[in-house]
C-alpha cells in the first residue's frame, strides 16, 4: 500500500529531472500542486519528521559509539577520577558531575541505589564543574581532598558538597574540611595548585571531545545518556548493555 510520503516523494522524483528546464510557470504550478498534496495529506508531514527524527537518533547514536570508542582509556580508566561500587563489575557507569547542579543532586540518591543493589556495578566520577564560581571551587575542594587524604575522604566530601544548600564559599569549605577532620589550611592551599587545575582542565577537555555541555551525563558502558533518568531507566539501559 502506497503511503501519502511515497506519493510525494514520487512527485518530486517524477519532476527533479525537468525542474531545471521548466518555465517560471511551470514551477509556479508545480509549487501549486505540492501545496495542494500537503493539504489533502497532512499526515504526510508528520510521517516525514518522524523518519526525519530516527535518522538523527540513528546518527547521533553512531556518532555517540565513535566518540566513547576514540576516548576509552580517558573515559573508563583515568587515575585522577574516583572509583567505587565494584572496581571489577561487569558494567562501568561514568558520571560527568556539578555540585551545583539540581538534576545531578536528584540523580545522587538514585544513582547509589541503583550501583548498591546491583552490587555489579564500577561506578566513576568526574568533576565538571560548568555553573559558575561556586561550582568550579567546589570540585576544587572534592579533588584537594582526595589528593590529600585519599578516596575514602574524597566520597564523604562528594555526597556533603552534593547536598549543601548554601553557598559553596572558601569559608564554607573550610568548615566542611574541619568538620570531616582535615587541615582546612592544607586543602584550600591544595585547591589552587596546579594538580588540581589539570584534572579539571582534562575533564573539560574530553566532555569537548565527547559533545557533552551539561550535567548530569552519564556514560553506561557503550551508551552516552544526556541528562537525569529515574532509577528505573537506568536498570533497564545497564541492563540492556549486558545484553
């Protein structure tokens, strides 16, 4: 059964080879016909932005698979992101974070859930800091942490900084550093160096790489995700990369 999109794409085919030759009128009435088409076949434009959708998913898709399989190593196995969950799961769930970002304090809950009970489950994080001062100094004070004091501090100051309401400010930190139990004086002393500062700048970096401005992103093994899922999705595409 012919669809009202083959008859159009029919049309236009049928005309493609003479539309050069034709005379202002010729194409005046031509145009004519098409807009009477599309009027008695409304339908025919939805069906078209539908293909027209699932060629760009299609695409974006593939162009996503390059992308992760250019920047494996960078991605999964970079020793200045922290890793937890199980470091020898089956499937390596990488989040590209901002503390002062609403959807990624929504995902945090959910996201440790969803790593706890699966208990497969390799989950990293990467600092991305893009929302401004407090942002930047808040992954600034996460990463010192971890330099300083090891990934056991580090994952206590990532799930505060998460949750914190105020403003991230150097007073606030230096509280939060104290209150933890570490040098207040020797983190904010190791947020401006030039360590800390490289891990951010490579972050940046390979989230220009893989066309990734905003946060929460998620990469699920071979899947990028672009934004906060619920936890349900995010069984079902782990899940699904398992095969």
């Amino acid at each position: 059964m012919r669809t009202p999109l083959f008859g159009l794409a029919a049309l236009l085919l049928t005309a493609l080879p003479v539309a050069a030759e034709m005379t202002a009128a010729e194409r005046e009435a031509f145009r004519a016909e098409v807009r009477a088409y599309l009027l008695e076949n409304p339908e025919v434009i939805v069906e078209a932005m539908d293909i027209l959708q699932g060629q760009q998913e299609q695409a974006a898709a593939e162009r996503d698979l390059q992308m992760l399989a250019d920047n494996q190593g960078k991605i999964f196995n970079d020793p200045n992101s922290w890793v937890g969950g199980n470091p020898s799961g089956d499937i390596t769930v990488v989040e590209f974070v901002d503390y002062r970002c609403g959807y990624c304090r929504k995902a945090h809950d959910e996201v440790a859930e969803l790593v706890k009970t699966d208990g497969n489950i390799r989950f990293v994080i990467k600092e991305f800091p893009i929302l401004g001062e407090q942002s930047l100094i808040s992954s600034q004070f996460a990463i010192a942490v971890r330099q300083l004091y090891g990934d056991d501090a580090y994952k206590a100051v990532h799930d505060q900084l998460i949750a914190l309401r105020g403003d991230a400010t150097p007073e606030t930190l230096a509280r939060l550093a104290a209150d933890l139990g570490h040098d207040p004086g020797a983190v904010l002393a190791q947020m401006q160096t030039p360590e800390v500062k490289a891990i951010i700048d490579a972050n940046h970096a390979l989230a220009s790489l893989m066309e990734i401005n905003g946060t929460p992103t998620f990469v699920i093994d071979q899947t990028m995700v672009r934004g906060y899922v619920p936890l349900d999705s995010m069984r079902q595409i782990v899940e699904g990369q398992r095969g």
